[in-house]
C-alpha cells in the first residue's frame, strides 16, 4: 500500500466501529461529524468493522478521494480498546495495521531538531 508523504503524514483512527456500508461520501461526513476535521486535508482516517476483521482508509490525494478496503482471511486487526473517540497513530504504526501486525509494538523514534546545518 503506498502510504504518500512519508514521515510527516497524519493518520487519525476512528476507536469506534463504523457502519461499513458507508462509502467515500459516507466516510468523509464521518470525518467531520467524529473527528472535527476536514476530510480533504491529506490526512489518512482509518475506520474499522464491528468484528475488527476489515478496516477502511480514506485520503484526499489532490486529485480525489481514495477509499482503501481491507479484509483479512484469517484473525483481526489488532485494535485499541473499543470507546469514543479519535486518536493519531504514525505512518510506521499504520503499515503495521494494515499488515495486519500489532501496530502498538512499533515505537517511531523522535529526534530532535538539528540547530544549524552542516
């Protein structure tokens, strides 16, 4: 799956399941209504099932909405705690999501801002 902008990319996760009969319309109004924000931001908003075997991404790319589908064959996503609300996860912890592998075991390093070049 390729993820975009690299490092700097947001991605924010719905905790709550989602109906996923919902489309790309459907989704960015979600966005919206559960995280207070602009789906056509760039960001990447992730969505799961109610039985945690299939989730959905959506992203504005500039030039349209992709809605991404996942469902795995076998087990679940490993997922936070069912409750309300939004977090923000990395785009190392996202591939780890998507692959299907716990994404809370991937720890991005933080480093801190170089004062000069060179």
């Amino acid at each position: 799956m390729m993820l975009g902008q690299g490092g700097s990319l947001k991605v924010f996760v719905a905790t709550r399941p989602i109906d996923f009969r919902k489309g790309i319309d459907g989704l960015a109004l979600a966005v919206q209504e559960m995280f207070g924000l602009d789906p056509f931001c760039g960001a990447i908003f992730v969505f799961r099932s109610k039985r945690a075997d299939r989730i959905k991404l959506l992203v504005w790319d500039q030039t349209g909405m992709v809605l991404v589908h996942k469902r795995l064959e076998a087990g679940k996503f490993v997922w936070p705690q069912v409750r309300d609300g939004v977090m923000r996860i990395s785009s190392a912890q996202l591939a780890a999501l998507f692959e299907g592998v716990d994404w809370r075991l991937v720890r991005p390093e933080r480093t801190r801002r170089p004062l000069a070049a060179g």
